[in-house]
C-alpha cells in the first residue's frame, strides 16, 4: 500500500505538529497494516487539519483490520465529519460491536442516527455521551437540537439553559437557545439572547454553529 502524501499546505504552522506528522509517516510506510502506526498517524494527521487524509490511513487501516473497534471508531468520527456517512455507518457499527463506548464513539452514533431522523435513538446515545462528558458543547448542542426537531422544544429549552446556568460561554448554546425559545413564540426573550450572540460574535469575529454536526 502506497504512503499517502501528506498536503503541507493544509498543515498547522506549529513546526512540532509538523514533525510529528512527518514521524508517524515515516513508521507508518514501515508496517502500515500496524493499527498503532495506523491511529498514531491517524491522529496527527488530523491535529493538523488534513482530515481527508486522516480518512484515507483510516480507511486503508480498517481494510487491514476488519476486527479492530478503535480504528473503527476513529474511521466512524472523521467519516462523519466529512459529510461521509456511507463508511461512518459501516465503522460505527463495527465499534459498536466491539464494545467502544467512549464519549466521542457515543456522541457519532447519535449523530449518525439524528441525520437519518431517528431521534428517539440519537437521544439515547447523545444522553450517554453527557453522562461521560457533562461540559461537552457539541453534545449538547446535538442533544438539543434534536430534541427540538423532534417536538421536544421545551426539553432542549432546559438543557441549554442549564448549560448556560453551568456557567457555559460557547455562542452556540446562547444561539440554539434563542432558535428553540423562538420556536416556542418566546420572541422577546429569543431577541434578547439573539441580540448578545450577535454582540459576541463581532467582538470575537466568530460565527455560530446550529447544525447537528
């Protein structure tokens, strides 16, 4: 199997990701079938933003080790967010089975199934993944928004606002929460949190995430 190229273009300018990088490449061309050299440059390779080459190693590793839930996982998470859910259903499914249930693994399932539209089933894993990382924003985001796509309006209501209450400042909590009491014909109050994440965001200069993602 061929060593794919890695795209310094799309490298991070931090000259140590760039070794490393270039030290996961180098073992593995010498035994690429290796699921450690496989996650390990895996990995770095995404550190550094060249997620389609993560996917590639990924892919090729998971060919060589049909058995192996790690690579699986990791293959499932950089599919899905790639926009590839064709390999992240395989994969997933795979880690599944093989019994990885870590909190990122959980919160992929969860969003595979929320893109399909079983949300009663994407909640049950994006609830699990809380339960291993309560602070995780993207979590609870998902979990949120799929309540609220799902008619549950008022629980995705209390879960931002608890998240807000913890003490959360990520724009996406406060813009999901004013989508969701917007939907509920709360519209001063969604104006006013609209209105502070807008504030926000030309401070920062940064845009909000809404999608399940």
């Amino acid at each position: 199997m061929a060593l794919p190229t890695v795209n310094s273009a799309a490298l991070s300018g931090d000259q140590s990701n760039r070794a490393k990088v270039g030290q996961w490449a180098a073992a593995y061309a010498k035994n690429p079938s290796d699921p450690k050299m496989v996650l390990g440059y895996a990995y770095a390779l995404k550190a550094t933003g060249n997620k389609q080459q993560a996917l590639t190693v990924l892919n090729s590793g998971f060919q060589a080790n049909s058995g192996n839930g790690e690579i699986a996982a990791q293959l499932g998470r950089v599919a899905l967010e790639l926009g590839r859910t064709d390999i992240a259903q395989k994969s997933l499914a795979v880690a599944q089975q093989k019994g990885v249930t870590d909190w990122r693994t959980l919160s992929a399932q969860g969003t595979l199934l929320a893109k399909k539209g079983d949300h009663a089933n994407a909640q049950r894993y994006f609830q699990a993944a809380l339960k291993q990382k309560p602070d995780s924003t993207s979590v609870i985001n998902n979990l949120a928004l799929s309540y609220a796509l799902d008619g549950k309006a008022k629980e995705s209501e209390t879960l931002l606002r608890q998240a807000v209450a913890s003490g959360s400042t990520d724009k996406r909590v406060r813009q999901n929460l004013a989508l969701v009491l917007g939907l509920q014909g709360k519209y001063n109050e969604a104006t006013q949190v609209a209105r502070w994440g807008r504030a926000r965001r030309r401070r920062t200069r940064t845009s909000p995430i809404c999608a399940i993602c």
